[in-house]
C-alpha cells in the first residue's frame, strides 16, 4: 500500500458518482429506516447508474499465518472503494475503526462511512484515507 500518494484520479471520480447515488437514495427516502433498507437502496442506483459493485463481500482476517474467513464488506464500489452503511444516531470512532481495519484486511486505501440516519447526508459521510 502506497500512503500518502494521492488517491488515483479514477478512484476520486468513482467515490464522487458513489456519493451522487447514495444522495440520491437519501433524497428520496429520508432517514428512519433500517441499514438494510439503505443497502438494497443504493445498490439498485448503483446499477441504475453503472457503478460496479459488489454486495456483502466475504473477506479473510489474516492473523500470525492464518486466514479467517467470516467478515463482510457491506459494499466495495469499482473493486477501489469499501463503503460501510450505518442508520445510528452518529458517528462513532468504533464505527471508524471498523472501517480501517477493513481497508487494511483488503489493501485499499479509500473507503466511506454512510450514516443515513441524518436529516442532510452530507452530515452522515465520513471518508477514510489510509
């Protein structure tokens, strides 16, 4: 993993079309619902726009030799960006944690928080950069 190069200008472009989708669902929906319901939300703008994706994608743990399998991406865009969907009342550094361990577990770099639990989205993103 290559830090603290800038992220490649594709993968910008991919995390901006990813937050125009994810808007888009809040838009229209509004907070209140279930994770769940957020998820199946953005993946069906996600192939409206021709976003490539995948949908609770296994990983391995890797620890002192070993894999271990049981973990889940809720969403990783473009095969460069892993997006993690929450409907809580915030934010937290647990949340955030989560995420950073994920982006180590698969050597990416780029990955969002997607709390819409909020009245404006905006307030619900949290980008990560490894």
């Amino acid at each position: 993993m290559a830090r603290f190069e800038p992220i490649p200008a594709e993968t910008e472009e991919l995390g901006r079309k990813l937050i125009g989708a994810a808007i888009e669902v809040h838009k229209a929906l509004g907070p209140g619902f279930l994770e769940q319901i957020y998820e199946h939300a953005l993946c069906h703008e996600l192939v409206r726009r021709n976003i490539p994706f995948e949908q609770q994608k296994p990983i391995v743990v890797r620890y002192k030799g070993i894999e271990i399998p049981g973990q889940r991406l809720d969403l990783l865009v473009g095969g460069q960006i892993i997006v993690e969907l929450k409907a809580v009342q915030a934010i937290l550094p647990i949340h955030e944690a989560q995420l950073i361990s994920y982006l180590k577990s698969v050597e990416l770099r780029l990955g969002y928080i997607m709390n819409f639990n909020v009245r404006l989205l905006r307030d619900g993103i949290k980008r990560i950069v490894l």
